[in-house]
C-alpha cells in the first residue's frame, strides 16, 4: 500500500487516508485470519454439538406449536 502525501497536508489525515485504504482493501483481515489456528473438533465432538442443534430445534418448534413461544 503506498500513500503520497498531497500539497500541504499534514500527516494525521495522511495516516487517516493509509489506515482507510488498508482496511477498505482486506489485507488487515488476511493477516488476522493467518494468525489465529482453529482446533479441529473431532467427528465425536461434531456429532454431540448437531444432536444437540436438532434438539434445541425440535423443543423450539415444539414450544411455538404450543403457543409458548
């Protein structure tokens, strides 16, 4: 990324134009996203977090049908 500084302008809104390209052009996000490694969940541990999704919808559904939801 590079910023030229135009004709008498001070290097507060030079910074300001530098941080908005940045953010504007993804970079800052990339960077963030390679820092950080998510652990992998083990297949045990996706199954109990979707039985226990289907079952948090189920008792929902089951409420809104009984009008108490």
């Amino acid at each position: 990324m590079k910023v030229e500084r135009k004709q008498r302008e001070n290097t507060s809104s030079m910074l300001r134009r530098f941080t908005k390209k940045v953010k504007r052009s993804g970079i800052l996000l990339d960077v963030k996203k390679s820092q950080t490694r998510e652990k992998e969940q083990s297949r045990t541990e996706r199954r109990k977090k979707a039985l226990e999704r289907n079952r948090r919808r189920k008792e929902k559904t089951r409420l809104k049908k009984q009008g108490r939801a």
